[in-house]
C-alpha cells in the first residue's frame, strides 16, 4: 500500500481526470489496490451511503471511459488488471477524454 502522501496525491489525479467527488475517487483508488467488499467501504474508507449505491454511481460515472468495475455476490468488487493499467497511465497523462 502506497504512503498516504502518494494515495492522496492519485486519488487528486483521480478526481481530476475523471471529474469524480472525493468519496468516488476514494472508492476507485480502493478498486486499483485489489478486490473491496462492501464492508471496505463502508467501514474502511468511512463512505456513509450505501456501498451498492456508490459503486453504481461509480460505474456511471466511469462508462464513457468504457471502465468496467467487476462484482461477485458476495465476492467483492474489483477492475480487471487490464483497466487497472489503463488508469494508471491515463492519470498521469497530461489529457484524457472520454471514449467515443
């Protein structure tokens, strides 16, 4: 896990390149760490809404960057590695737009 110093500075870049609320880039930086539960975000990153229904928005808000956040019932939610790379490289590009 990164210094905080390094979490807060991508979850800015987060914010920042997806035009995302603090509590959705907390959640998306939570998702490029590995799998998170509801209980994750709930308890640990002190999201007060429903889990399931920040994760929703989280999904529409990341569409037009044809990122997709995977689930399992009971099994968490998580991003495939290959848009996890994709995240990655696109917040520390100097541009990013959605997919057309």
């Amino acid at each position: 896990m990164p210094a905080d110093g390094d979490a807060d500075h991508h979850i800015f870049e987060l914010r920042r390149a997806y035009q995302l609320s603090p509590v959705m880039a907390r959640i998306l930086y939570a998702l490029l760490q590995g799998r998170v539960t509801n209980s994750i975000i709930e308890t640990d990153l002190g999201i007060v809404m429903d889990a399931r229904v920040a994760v929703y928005r989280l999904r529409r808000r990341m569409a037009p960057y044809r990122i997709k956040i995977e689930n399992m019932r009971d099994g968490g939610y998580w991003i495939m590695p290959a848009d996890r790379d994709r995240i990655l490289k696109e917040i520390s590009s100097a541009s990013l737009e959605p997919a057309a």
